[in-house]
C-alpha cells in the first residue's frame, strides 16, 4: 500500500470528506465535520486499502519562536488509523514517511503533540519547554496563554540541538 502526499490545496472534496469521517471515529474530540481541527494543513499523508482512507497524518510548516531565535519547525498533526485497521503497522508507516517529507522540508525540527510510544520508537524525545499558544474555542481564537506542556515531542531534522530550557511560542494555536 503505497503512502500519498497531497498537497492541502489539491485535496479533493472526496478525500476532505473521507479523512473527516476517519478523524470523527478516530478522536473524541469535535473536529465540526472537519478534516482538520484548527487550519487547514499544508500536506496530508494518507495511505488507502481497497480505495478507502484507512491512514492519516497531516504536516504544517511554522515559523516559531524558540528563546530568542525564529525556527522554522513542521508539525505533525491528526496522526489517525482507522479503528478496524489498527495493529498492521499503518501508523509506524505514515509517521516515517513523514519523517522523510519533514527531512526534505527547511524545518530544522518535526514536533508533535502525543504521547504514543510509536514516537518515541521513531526517534521523538519529550521536551518539557514552557509554551506561549493561541487558544482557541471551536475554530475561534482567543486569549494567548504560557505555560507547562506535557505532550510536546521533537526530533531534530539537522545539527542544530533543542533548547530544552527556552520559551517555544508557537505564535498560533498548536497543530
């Protein structure tokens, strides 16, 4: 099964639909009928079986702030398998794919929001960095809030090592 790249702007409505419907019995949270939760994405990763979505990820490329420095990051964002595909792999499969998008991208790191050990299988490492993010209320955006995380994972894509102790503000709300 091959794994797809398409570029956000030449997803077909087909696929947009598909990919909301996956995320819906993949997620408790309300994505309002959406193949994203937030903004629209710039890629999406999708691997099918018999002609149907059964895989996702969706990548961005940000400019954010890391201390006192603009670092251009990819984020990875609703990783999904369809529940009755789970267990074959299709996960591991997308997120390396991703991986190689990320590595041929100008982002100096790939972060994530998890905590699935096929992350940290991957490479990911838990960064405790304080955060300042856009919160956001359904698709409107409201108060920027500092703080902990918890979730935040990064691999480094280069030489260039994480500032575990630096502010990361992800100038929006997260991916």
């Amino acid at each position: 099964m091959p794994i797809e790249v398409i570029d956000e702007w030449r997803l077909s409505a087909a696929d947009d639909g598909a990919i909301a419907d996956l995320l819906a019995r993949c997620f408790d949270t309300d994505f309002g009928g959406r193949s994203f939760f937030i903004q629209h994405h710039h890629l999406r990763l999708v691997l099918r079986e018999e002609g149907q979505i059964v895989g996702h990820i969706a990548m961005v490329l940000r400019a954010v702030q890391l201390g006192d420095s603009l670092v251009t990051i990819a984020g990875l964002a609703e990783v999904a398998t369809d529940p009755d595909h789970r267990g074959k792999g299709i996960a591991a499969d997308l997120l390396q794919a991703a991986i190689v998008e990320a590595r041929s991208s100008p982002a100096e790191f790939l972060l994530l929001f998890g905590q699935a050990k096929l992350y940290a299988a991957a490479g990911f490492r838990r960064v405790g960095n304080r955060m300042a993010q856009i919160i956001t209320t359904g698709s409107r955006a409201g108060r920027v809030i500092r703080g902990d995380n918890d979730h935040l994972m990064i691999l480094p894509l280069g030489d260039r090592p994480w500032p575990d102790a630096a502010l990361l503000d992800l100038r929006g709300p997260v991916f």
